[in-house]
C-alpha cells in the first residue's frame, strides 16, 4: 500500500474496484481531482440509472445556457 501511496506504482483496475468496494466509494473516486468531485462522484453512484440520466441532462442544458451567454 506504501507505493501506492507514494506513487511509485499503480493499483491494477482489480485491486482499485477492491479498493472502492471496501471503502464504499466508486473506483471514479480515486480519479477525482477535488475534494468536491470526489462528493459528486460518491453522490452520483448512489442514484439510480434513472435519475443519474435525468441529472445528466440537467446538466447539459445548463451547460447550454451559459454557452449561449
């Protein structure tokens, strides 16, 4: 786990889907960026399908008005 940790080696999609289900965060969360992504992607794993489609397209349409600003 220390070279993990300290970047010298890269946990395998295996060992990183382990990881997630044991700390009950989806394996996007080791991708994030930010504080504030990681809540979303933990957020965004706990809706459903349904409901992880209609926020993407709230999303987008957002995303829409402020390109058309």
């Amino acid at each position: 786990m220390n070279h993990y940790e300290k970047g010298r080696h890269m946990p395998d999609i295996g060992t990183l889907q382990k990881l997630a289900q044991e700390l009950g965060v989806p394996v996007a969360f080791f991708f994030s960026d930010s504080d504030s992504s990681a809540e979303l992607a933990c957020l965004i794993e706990k809706l459903s399908e349904t409901k992880k489609q209609a926020l993407i397209e709230q999303i987008r349409q957002e995303l829409d008005k402020i390109d058309q600003s």
